[in-house]
C-alpha cells in the first residue's frame, strides 16, 4: 500500500495544475475544505479501487459497442441531412452551430472519420453502471497514466496495465501527434506536458491560439478546444477546414453532433427504435438500453391532447416541472456547444433543488430551444462502496474508510486496425451526500483493479 510520502515523492517535474491556481471547477469543489497535501488537490488512497470481476469484464467489453453507437450516431446523422429519414434530426442538431462548422462535419472526409478516443462518464449503481455522458474531448489523460504506472509499480494489478493509457494513445495516434491546448482548457496544460513526456518522441504540446494551420498540414493534431469556443481561437476555422479536406487530421474529429449529449435521449425515443435496431446489432442495441439511462429532449411544441411524455406519463414539461421534489428524480442538462456543458455545471438534479429553481430551469432549457438543445434524463443513485484515503490531520496522515459514491470514466483507444481497446480507467469517489460527481477537493482519485 502506498504512503503519503511515496505518492508526494513521486509527483512529476512536470507538474500536473497549474501553479498559479488551482483547477476549475471541473475538477475542484471551491467550497471544500484543502486536502493539506503539498501537491495534490485530492484525497490521496493507498490503495486502488477494486472492482468485481464481473464489472471488469463489462468495462473491458463496453469500448465496442460504444464506437459501434458512435457509428450508428454518425451514420443516422447523415442520413437525415441528405433527407433520407427523419429530416428533423439534423435540423436540430445543427441548429444554433455557424454554417461553415456544420458544412465541414458533413464534408466526405469527416464522414468517413470516427473519434480516436472514448471517455463516457459511468456512474457506479447497484445494478452496474449507468451512462451520463460521452465526453467528446476528454481531460484526465494525463493523470489517468501517471496514476496507473504509480500503483502498478507498488505491485497492483491495474486495469489496462501500467502503460496502457500510452499504448492506446500511440496505437490510436501513431507517428505522433501534436497537442493544442486552449485558453479555455489551460489548467490541463500542465498534465497534457506530462502526457507529451510519457508518450515520447512525436508528441508535442502548443497553444491553439497560435497554431499555423498550414505548418501543421500532413500531421495529427490533438484538439483540446470545444467547437463552442472557436470565435476565441484565431486559427481554429482554418485547422477545422484543413481536416475537413484532408490536409492534416484532427483528433478528436470536429463532429459537433457527435459531442452533443442529446443521443442519449434520441436513443430512448420511441419513434426511433427500429431505426436503431438497423442501425446496431441486436446484442448491442439490448446492452445500450441497460445503461443508458431513459431520456428526453425539451422542446416546446405541444402535444396532442391524447399523447404523453414515454415513460414519464405527463402531458407537458410545466406538468414535469411541477412535480414534488420527491417525484421528480430526473436530471437536467445542456446538450453541448455551450460553454457550461463541461464540467457539472449545466447539470440540474430535480429532486436536490427547490421547486421554482426547477421550474425555471426547465422554462429556460424549452426558451433555449433549438438553438441550445437539453435533455432529461432519469437519475440513477450511485451505489455507496467504502475506499481507503488519507486525510491529514495536524500533519499525521492517517488512513480512514470514506463511504462514498463512484463515477468510472475508462478511455477506450480505437486503434487504426479498427480495435477498441481500454487503455485505462479513473474512479472519483465522493463523499456519500454528494448528488453531483466530479472531481473536488473532497474527492479520492485512483485507477481501478480486479477483487
């Protein structure tokens, strides 16, 4: 079991956050008490998180059907831009995107293109997992390898091995790529230097606002910049433009629909099930419909008198909006292309908010239709495990069981064979009273390995 002493020994010269500040939002609680670490703004574990053999064989498995779904995403999408079915689908989810961002995900270059890398969000519950996001542009790459190769070498058995976060992003993006990092996402500069580093020769980190797209022609580059954020970065059209004709390659690929939240709720709407089963092989489309939790999207137009929300049984959203506190166990969010869509911040928890913040959440997500678009989604709890950390305490650190909730987020690499392969998988586990999951002061950050 590793001391506090050996992980702190252990940190990178690279650093992992900025010095300046401590990380946003998406990774800290600013109202959570210090850690007291010299380094670390989490609780540090001596000890990964163990996992049943049973979930291992499930994550191990789940990167497959996943890029399966992503295709089927893409391919649907297509087909409803080209007016082949149902239209309206591409008119949503291109609706409020600048016309040339829309013009280059259609390109036939990006057509044939899928995500190199899968990160979905997978909440830890009672009966396995549950998905609450594909993130699109994943951060934790970084830390997810140097956490893997730490436990690994203290002698654990570590899901996707010590350097399985490298090899999938080298087998995934091999003869190397360079790393253009944003304003926007510049607290993970310091951890995407470290990545660089581990990844060896090939790998190089820039900023995006000073990219020279032409210099940059014939190479991959790694997009860490949102498509919402684009008017901030200079050289961002002419780097989206150069992918869409095949001068150079983007990585992730600048597939807004893709990075929209709003599949999950398009994949539960009842109008779209045969769809979907041409779409996905049949053994897929069942294990899609165990995670992903039920979903809706909110738009304003009304429905006929005799027609019902699916599975809610209400006739309109002020009925949803309305419902008491204990009955609305549902969760509000923003699609995408917005820039409270990472990071927990566009996340409304129904039944962990008073009743008029509720109801104006939800007239704001139908006033912002389509524009922005915004889904609900069943809430599923987390199961509640106990984990090993050490918090300090007048300098003595000790260890101490903390019962919490977990959220599972394994980076699957598609490699260029076509295999999906899990490179690695990062558990935050927060404390049990904690509704919303994401990464806090208050939170324990390990790798994962087999019971």
């Amino acid at each position: 079991m590793l001391t506090v002493s050996q992980i702190e020994a252990a940190y990178p010269p690279q650093g992992l956050f900025p010095r300046s500040a401590e990380r946003t939002e998406d990774l800290l609680d600013a109202d959570a008490p210090s850690t007291g670490y010299r380094h670390f703004p989490w609780l540090l574990s001596p000890a990964p998180l163990e996992l049943e053999k049973p979930l291992i064989r499930q994550l191990q498995g789940l990167g497959h059907i996943l890029a399966k779904f992503q295709d089927a995403c893409h391919e649907l999408y297509h087909r409803s831009a080209a007016g082949e079915t149902h239209p309206w689908i591409a008119k949503m989810l291109d609706a409020g995107k600048p016309d040339w961002l829309v013009a280059a995900q259609r390109s036939r270059r990006l057509r044939q293109t899928a995500p190199r890398i899968i990160r979905p969000d997978l909440m830890l519950t009672d009966g396995g997992f549950a998905i609450t996001e594909l993130d699109s542009v994943p951060g934790g790459q970084g830390i997810t390898a140097w956490l893997s190769a730490l436990y690994a070498g203290d002698g654990y058995s570590i899901l996707g091995g010590a350097t399985g976060m490298i090899d999938g992003f080298r087998a995934a993006h091999p003869g190397g790529a360079h790393f253009l990092i944003s304003e926007e996402s510049s607290d993970y500069l310091p951890e995407t230097n470290l990545f660089a580093a581990m990844l060896g020769d090939g790998y190089t980190v820039g900023r995006a606002e000073t990219a020279d797209a032409a210099a940059l022609q014939g190479k991959t580059v790694y997009r860490f910049f949102e498509l919402f954020d684009t008017d901030n970065i200079p050289p961002s059209r002419d780097l989206i433009d150069h992918a869409a004709q095949g001068r150079l390659s983007l990585s992730p690929p600048p597939i807004q629909h893709l990075e929209e939240k709003a599949w999950l709720a398009l994949f539960h709407m009842p109008g779209l099930q045969s769809t979907w089963k041409t779409l996905l092989r049949g053994s897929h489309y069942d294990r899609l419909r165990e995670i992903i939790p039920h979903g809706w999207l909110l738009d304003p137009a009304p429905l006929p008198e005799q027609a019902a929300l699916p599975w809610l049984n209400l006739h309109s959203w002020m009925e949803v909006a309305r419902l008491s506190q204990k009955e609305r166990r549902l969760v509000l969010k923003i699609s995408g292309f917005d820039p409270t869509s990472w990071g927990g911040r566009g996340v409304h928890i129904g039944h962990d908010m008073p009743s008029p913040e509720w109801q104006a959440a939800i007239e704001r997500a139908l006033a912002d239709y389509p524009e922005k678009l915004w889904i609900m989604q069943e809430f599923h709890p987390g199961r509640i495990i106990e984990h090993w950390h050490y918090r300090q305490d007048e300098g003595d650190p000790r260890a101490s069981l903390m019962p919490g909730r977990v959220r599972l987020c394994p980076y699957y690499y598609r490699h260029a064979d076509g295999n999906t392969v899990l490179g690695g998988c990062l558990a935050t586990i927060v404390p049990a009273d904690k509704k919303k999951i994401h990464g806090m002061r208050d939170a324990i950050l390990v790798p994962c390995t087999p019971a």
